[in-house]
C-alpha cells in the first residue's frame, strides 16, 4: 500500500502496480503511454417540433434516442450540484482528475480480493468519461434497412452485436479500461474547467430507462426543470444516478420514509436518505435541513415525454408532424445518408419550426371530423384537408378523419397513413382527382390561343372519340385506342357551350371535345409545369419487380384519372391565383441546432410555370364555379374572391374540392382509401351526418375557407385580356364533295360544331357535301355551328356558253339537257355576251338559260331597226 500511495502521490495517477503487477517504474512508464485525449461530443438531445399558436411557438412533438435536454451550468440548482459532489466525489474541486483516496480505497479492496473486479472510488470526472464513451457507441443503436427479409435478420443481430460489444469496452470491469479511464480522465481535466465537467456529467448521466440528464428527469419525474428542484427532490434525482434501472421512480407507487415495502422505492428512498446524508457530512445542508428532508416522501409526478409524433395529436397534428420528420429525414442538406438524417432527428437537439397555425388547424379538423367520421361501416372510408399559403409554399393547416395509429392504445379507423401526401413522405398511393384535373386542360386551350367564350359541342349524350381525332407530339402520351363512351355527370348536361359555361358546370363531353383540339402532350406538361407528379411513381411488372411511371397523358386523363395526393392539386391551383408563378410545398420555416446555429432546410421553388394573363383566364373561368356552378355551396360569401373546381369520379368513389383565394390555396378530399371487396364504393348512394357523401366535400370545406379569409382576406383576381377573352376566328372550309362522316371530323378538328341539313338538290354526287351555311370561305368563331347538307344528285351543272357563237351556245346546252332562250337572235354566228342562269349553276335539265349577244352581230333586226339591218 504504502508504494501505491506514493505511487499516486508521485504521479497522480492509477495504482499501475496494484491492478497490473508491474514494477513502479515500468508502472509510469506504461500509464504514460496510453491515450489521453478524449473527444467530448454533443450529446444526444431531443428535437422538437413547433407550431404557432396565438402566434407563439408551441412544442407539438419530441424525438430522442435519449430523452435529454441539454442546459448550462446556471440552469442547474444548487442543490443537485451539492448532492452530486456529496454523494460521488467530495472531493472534486481538490483532485486533479482521480480521486487519490477514493482510488486507494479500491485498490485496496482489489489487493484483498485478487480475481475479483476491479473496485470503484471513481471520481465524478472518471464517470463523465465512461459515459462520453457509452454515447460513442449510441452511432451503432440503430434499425437496419434491408429490403430482403432473408438476410435483414442477420444484419440486424450483426448491428445489435456491434452496439453491445461497444457498451461492455465502455464499462467493463478491467485493469485496461480502467487505466485508460483514469488518463482520461486526467486529460480531460487540462482541457475543461471544473464546473464543465461536472455540468457536463450531469447532462449526459442516465436516470432510467431512456431518461437521460438532469434536465430531462426533473421533468420526467416531477414537471419540473433542474434549477427549480426542490432538496429532496434533488437527492433523490441524485439517488437514482447509482442504479438507474432499480431505483428509478416510474415502476410503482412512491412510499414515505416508514414504509418497510421491499419495492424498488424502498429502496430508491433508502440512496435518498444516504445522499441526504453526506450532504449534511459535508455541509452542504443544515442538520434541520437533513431532519426536514428525510421526512418527506418522495411523490414523483411522471410527466412522460411522448417519443414521436403521438403528442402532436392532442393538437390534432399528428400527420402535419409525421409529414416533418419525413421532410427532415429527405433533406440532402442535412445529412450524406437517410441513417445520418434519421439520426440527426433523434439525436441532434434539433429545434424545428413549422408553418403550421394551430388555430387555424383546430378549425380544420373539426370542420372535417365534424362531418366525416373516422370509420364507416361498409367502407374503407378517407378524407383531408390541406391549405397552403400562395408565393411562399408554406403548408398552414393538414388534417384527415382518421386518429394517427397508436400500436399501444390502438383505435377504429387509426392509420399512419398521412393522405394529403406522396407516398415517400408518408402518404399512400393517391387518388384519382376527377374533374379538378380539368384544370390542365383549361390552361391548355388558352396556351393555344383560344378564348374562354370560344364554343364547344358537348353531347348531352354518351359519346365516343375515335382514336382519329386525338392527337400528341409526345411518343408516350399517343392515344393508342380510342378513348371509350364519355358521358355527364348529370342529366340534361351539354350543348353548344362556351368554355366559361362548360368550366362552370364541369360537363365531360366539352373538356373531351377540347382535348380534340389539343395537343395531349401539352395537356400533361402543363400539369408538370405546376408541380403535379403521381403520388407513388412506380408500378410491378409480371415478375413483381417494381418500375418507375410517369404522369400518364391520354385522353382519359383529362377527367382525371391520375392518383395524385391533395398537397399537389392545392399547390396547382395556387398557381392561378399566384399569376401563374407555381410554388413547391413546404412544411419547415427553419431548423436550429443546439447552439442555436440555423441548419440548412430546403426551401419553396418558386417559378413561373404559365403566362400570368393564361392564368388570369383560367381564375376568370374557375370563379363561375364557386359562384353559380358545382362548388358555389362550399363558398362562404365573405367577400373574398375565390376560384375553384370540384371533382367526382366514376361512381363517386373519390370527391374533390379545390380552391384558391389570392393568399391561400386548399384541397379538400373525401373518398374511398381502397375498394372494398374488390369495389369501389358509390359516395352518391351514401348519407354522412345527413350530407350526400358526393356533396360533403362542400360542406367541410365552407369553414374552412371562411376561417381562412377572416386571417388572410384575399384581393381580386387579374383580369385577363387579348386571346383570350376574343373568341378566335376560323375559316369554313370547302366541303364539296366529301363525306358527311369526313366533313364532320374536319369541322370537329377546327373547332366547329357540325349540324348535319339532310339532303338538298344538288350536283354533287348522290350523298355527298353539296353546300355548308355558312358556305365555304366565311369566318366564323370556333366552337360556332355549320349546317352541312348532302346532294341528292338531281341537278346538273349549266355549261359556260359565254364568248361562243349562237349555234355552238345553243348545242351546247340542249347536250347538257338545257333548253336555250335567244331572245329572237337568229344569226348563227352571233357572239353570246351573258346567260342566265350562269355558269355551272346547278338546275335541273330542262331549265331554260337566257343568252344575250354582243351589239353590233348579225341578227334579224330588233325594234326600230332600218332597212339596213343595222338595228339591234
């Protein structure tokens, strides 16, 4: 004993004899050699997520690995400073790293019991040390991603070993750890002032379970924050520190000092009483205060930290929550890996702030949950709804009908599945959009140069478009059959419309019609240009293997047969009410790291995507819905302009409302999530809360969009000018000849509106095009009507006898099956000035022509003439 003493007197250092065997010189010699540096990393802390509320930032939800949270050294009360110190190292400020008789005091127990463990006497800066490296090895905790389930459990088991493995070299009870424990230690104390480490090991040090640092368990186990802690309070905090899986206070119920129960809190509350102790032995506490203290029972009041986006649904948040960490975790900029990313969310003490209003997003869900119950016998039944501020992205309310699933508490209807969203940032697979889609084919037409006031023949009845009259300068998007029978939603649906009219009431057949005109393949890139993609871009070919797809463009897109999310529809219709600049959604206005340094986050792309006067047309068009078409019900009348559009699939499936004010854009859907029983269920046939399932997608959304104005207000719409207000003119073509069926797909392909006249008289042959009115060459605008009528070939055509001589004009049309009126001309070789009919009139045979002759050629004479016979 007396050469570990002067040993550790001499170099301030581990009984290198005592634990190794060595000689005191070899002793130095190898404790110099090992490392003494030892990185003090951040440790893990919680991230939070923010909301606004009354406009103050509000905590919706915690992530952590470890449930900690960081604080300085004043932020620590006394009390757990002097507990601490009292209880593990008196001696703290005196040493210089090792606590030499601490040391002895294990050393001595080790060379009386050889082959034991080596005992303890570590000093607070020797635990802070061991716990810095048991947070190293937090970097191999961690879930592996691994697609094949045949080799995902081995890799699994391998990670699972490497993390162990890690934690027992941090704290296994050798002569080799504990040697480098001790230099470490020593390092550490060069580097660090002495009121560092002991804030330092009060901040990484755990008290159960995943609680770890002071902070986090003065909340946890009393509501409270470490520098308001109350004595008692502190030393039990402090107690806990020496076995935190036996003695901490969330197991059973709390028990006062006279309670013999052999529970864990006897127990906990026996080290409560023993840190009391040393606290009065070492005057940090008055013996009144002991006296005081130890009859108090220890009453923890748990207040659990919820691990995740669950918390966030007590602010109806839980999928706008979900829908962040998703963002988080895609971020490039955050991190080289989705492993980094993730880690970083739960690890890095991240402060994220949102857009998210809690006011407004309180509103929105009682609006939805208020008409459209969470489960619905009969049907997998979904609805959302999502607003999303103009020229900036910012997502402000995000809510569905559904409870967000809870494995422990779990509930009817409950999914994870968030279904304003793609699928790679937790959403589905999507939904078919229906007539809101019609959109793209509007912006469309006006980019080609047609008016809002064009015309267009919409059948009222079910109608077919042949593959001929599609067309597309994009490979992929070629029709390659034709598209089959298209018919209104309703009764009495059609007619000769304007595309203002046509847009208000949604009719099929007109934006079918347009579609005719156009070019498919703008049709679709329009639709990218303002952002839209399909929710789950990949389909499984024959051998289950997944490819990619893109955003399908054939004819039966334009009523909306794509599977988009909400998100995407609100950020479209946006962009009219943005002049036509489209802007990526966002769900995060900034992230801070623990030092309060901004991370970078990616931020809302923000382009022109059409022609701002386009887009004014189309807001022109879309505010006849909200106004005297299909979503007028869904408008709160408040003053605030609004355009929009709804959509309904084949048999109601899905249901869809889509508007925009100038400020802020919405989506609302309610549908069916998947086919029941291998069918999609008809919304038209169902009653929700005494509201038609196909119409209770106005009803959610008229609170909302009211709530939304009172905040946002909104301006009027750009009014739009040139092409397209003025209804664009084109000319009649010469159909003579041709085919009804040919003369009406050449006016359909110009825009017109054909009206067939039946048969007249004509030249033509027998059933074919013998006039149009209006005829061949006039101008008429597109989408007008031509009436074509077909020859009943019984007419011939009168041959042009003009400039010939009497008897050859006269031959001429008694061939043709004319008979001819000289008017008393009889010389043969008179010259013929006129005839009436004229030429190639079309008359029946037998029909007299008139000729007139030219002054001055032979002829009998006429009234008054001489003798000379050169009258006439």
């Amino acid at each position: 004993m007396s050469v570990v003493a002067g040993l550790l007197v001499t170099a301030a250092v581990t009984p290198a004899i005592a634990v190794t065997g060595m000689a005191a010189n070899n002793g130095i010699g190898a404790f110099e050699g090992l490392p003494e540096y030892l990185k003090i990393e951040k440790p893990a802390q919680n991230s939070t997520i923010y909301a606004k509320k009354n406009g103050k930032n509000v905590a919706i939800a915690t992530f952590y690995d470890q449930n900690r949270v960081e604080v300085t050294w004043d932020a620590i009360g006394q009390n757990v400073k002097d507990a601490a110190l009292s209880t593990e190292d008196p001696r703290f400020y005196e040493h210089g790293g090792i606590d030499i008789m601490g040391t002895i005091r294990g050393a001595t127990s080790t060379l009386l019991h050889p082959g034991g463990e080596v005992q303890g006497g570590s000093s607070i800066t020797q635990q802070y040390v061991k716990n810095v490296r048991l947070m190293k090895c937090e970097v191999y905790n961690k879930t592996v991603n691994d697609s094949n389930p045949k080799t995902l459990k081995a890799k699994q088991a391998a990670q699972d070993k490497q993390y162990q493995d890690c934690q027992i070299r941090a704290i296994e009870q050798t002569p080799d750890r504990k040697l480098q424990e001790m230099k470490m230690a020593i390092g550490l104390e060069k580097k660090y002032s002495k009121n560092q480490i002991l804030a330092g090991y009060l901040n990484i040090v755990g008290f159960g379970g995943q609680v770890y640092g002071i902070e986090a368990a003065a909340r946890y186990y009393f509501g409270k924050t470490a520098g308001t802690l109350t004595l008692p309070e502190a030393a039990t905090l402090i107690a806990i520190v020496n076995n935190p899986s036996n003695l901490r206070l969330d197991q059973s119920k709390a028990v006062s000092p006279d309670n013999n129960a052999s529970n864990g809190y006897k127990q906990t509350l026996d080290r409560r009483n023993y840190v009391l102790y040393r606290m009065q032995v070492n005057h940090k506490i008055t013996q009144k205060q002991y006296d005081d203290a130890i009859k108090t029972k220890i009453t923890p009041s748990i207040h659990a930290q919820s691990n995740g986006c669950l918390a966030a649904a007590a602010y109806g948040a839980a999928y706008y929550c979900d829908w962040v960490q998703h963002l988080v975790q895609d971020d490039t900029q955050l991190g080289k890996t989705a492993d980094d990313r993730a880690e970083l969310l739960r690890r890095g003490g991240l402060k994220i702030y949102t857009p998210l209003n809690l006011n407004l997003q309180k509103t929105a869900q009682k609006a939805l949950s208020s008409r459209i119950p969470a489960s619905h016998s009969g049907v997998d039944l979904g609805a959302s709804n999502v607003a999303m501020e103009l020229g900036t992205g910012r997502v402000v309310t995000m809510v569905q009908n559904t409870p967000y699933y809870d494995a422990d508490h779990p509930k009817k209807g409950a999914t994870e599945i968030n279904f304003n969203v793609d699928n790679k940032d937790g959403g589905g697979l999507g939904f078919q959009t229906g007539s809101t889609y019609k959109l793209f084919t509007l912006l469309e037409w006006l980019k080609e140069g047609h008016s809002l006031y064009d015309r267009i023949s919409a059948p009222s009845y079910a109608t077919t478009f042949p593959y001929s009259r599609w067309h597309s300068t994009c490979p992929d998007v070629a029709p390659a059959v034709t598209w089959p029978t298209v018919s209104n939603d309703g009764p009495g649906e059609g007619g000769n419309l304007s595309i203002m009219s046509a847009t208000a009431a949604s009719v099929n057949t007109a934006f079918a019609q347009m579609g005719t005109q156009l070019d498919l393949c703008g049709i679709r890139t329009t639709a990218m240009d303002l952002g839209v993609h399909l929710a789950w871009p990949y389909k499984f070919d024959n051998q289950n293997k997944r490819t990619p797809r893109v955003l399908y463009g054939g004819p039966a897109s334009i009523l909306g047969t794509n599977e988009l999310a909400p998100l995407t529809i609100a950020a479209a219709y946006a962009t009219i009410g943005n002049k036509g600049v489209y802007c990526s959604p966002i769900g995060i206005d900034r992230i801070l790291d623990p030092s309060g340094k901004d991370l970078p986050v990616s931020k809302s792309q923000c382009k022109q995507a059409i022609d701002p006067n386009v887009a004014a047309g189309a807001a022109l068009a879309l505010r006849g819905v909200m106004t005297g078409g299909t979503g007028r019900s869904a408008n709160p009348y408040d003053g605030v302009p609004l355009l929009g559009k709804t959509g309904t699939t084949d048999d109601a499936a899905q249901n869809w409302l889509a508007t925009s004010t100038t400020k802020v854009a919405t989506t609302t859907w309610v549908g069916n999530v998947q086919q029941t029983k291998g069918q999609w269920i008809n919304f038209g046939d169902w009653f929700m809360q005494d509201i038609g399932g196909r119409d209770a997608k106005l009803n959610v959304a008229k609170p909302i969009l009211a709530a939304l104005n009172k905040v946002y207000g909104g301006s009027s719409f750009p009014q739009p000018t040139g092409s397209v207000l003025q209804a664009k003119q084109v000319t009649v073509p010469d159909l003579s000849g041709k085919s009804p069926d040919a003369a009406k797909n050449i006016l359909q392909n110009l825009g017109f509106t054909y009206i067939d006249g039946g048969a007249v008289d004509g030249s033509q042959p027998k059933g074919t095009v013998e006039k149009t009115n209006p005829g061949a060459g006039a101008q008429t605008s597109i989408g007008g009507t031509v009436t074509v009528y077909t020859s009943k070939q019984n007419l011939t055509a009168i041959p042009n006898v003009v400039g010939q001589p009497l008897a050859q004009a006269v031959a001429a049309l008694q061939a043709a099956g004319f008979a001819a009126d000289t008017g008393g001309q009889t010389d043969p070789t008179a010259v013929v000035l006129t005839q009436s009919p004229a030429a190639q009139t079309a008359a029946k045979p037998g029909t007299k022509v008139t000729l007139t002759f030219k002054a001055g050629t032979g002829g009998t004479g006429g009234a008054g003439g001489g003798n000379n016979g050169n009258g006439g």
